[in-house]
C-alpha cells in the first residue's frame, strides 16, 4: 500500500485514522532520538530518515541520486513497518535488539532482514524504537554500508 504524498506532514494526513497516531509517535521518538546528521524525508512512497548527499555525496548504490536510506517508517495494507538497515548489516545491532524486544513485547517479533512488521498499534516497542534510533550516527552508518557494499 503505498500512499501518494509529496511531504511527511502530507503523508501522515492521508493515513487511515488507526494508523495516524501511531506512525505520528513513531516519527517523533526517531526524531526525538537520531543522532544530529540524518535528515527526514520521503523516499519510496515512505518516511525517511536518510544520510543527506551533504555528507555522504555518492548516494544510495540502487539510485546515487538518492541520499543513502537509514530507517524508514510506512502505513503497508496489513501492518506498520519500520526498516533499519543496520539491523539487516550489523550483526551486534541485531542481537541487542532481538534480546531487548521481549523486554518490551510480549507478542512475537516479526522481522524481516530490516523490516520489523507490527500488526496492531498497540503492540508497537516505542521506547525500544527510541532507543534503537539512538545507536548509531551517519558516520556510523556510512562506514558499516560502505564495509557491507565492499564485501559483496
């Protein structure tokens, strides 16, 4: 389901009233708690959280004239997804999550390589988002995207 926006603010109009809030909570925790550097955007019809070409020039491999994607946030048909791609590139990143989740959550984790599916609202870990949106800087996320494209 992809919705047709031209900004952030017009995205989160055009959401299902169900799924406002929660995708509105989940955009100020990342904000609340990126570290300084990463920009918001709307990037693949989502909300995007992006090392700008200001910092990183060469862009995203698939697209260079897209700034390279961190964590996006997205109404789908049949749940909230949020993408963090180093959880699908830093193996460290992705154990401390899986350990902390059931701290949080009582229902299962549904996970993809970086998308972490929740099918209800209410079963969203917000303060675990906010934490995991604190772990790593762009410098951070430039290095580990560069060392993961080298390595293929």
């Amino acid at each position: 389901m992809q919705i047709e926006a031209t900004t952030v603010d017009d995205y989160i109009s055009k959401l299902p009233e169900g799924r406002r809030e929660a995708i509105q909570k989940l955009r100020k925790l990342i904000r609340e708690n990126l570290p300084e550097g990463f920009e918001e955007t709307l990037s693949y019809g989502m909300i995007a959280y992006v090392v700008p070409h200001s910092l990183y020039p060469k862009g995203y491999h698939a697209d260079p004239k897209l700034a390279l994607p961190f964590i996006s946030i997205a109404s789908q048909k049949n749940h909230i997804a949020l993408y963090h791609m180093a959880l699908y590139t830093d193996p460290g990143l992705m154990e401390w999550f899986t350990k902390e989740y059931p701290a949080y959550m009582k229902t299962r984790l549904d996970m993809g390589k970086s998308c972490v599916r929740f099918k209800k609202a209410e079963n969203i870990p917000f303060e675990l988002i906010g934490e995991l949106s604190k772990k790593v800087s762009p410098q951070d996320w430039i290095k580990t995207y560069e060392k993961y494209r080298n390595s293929r």
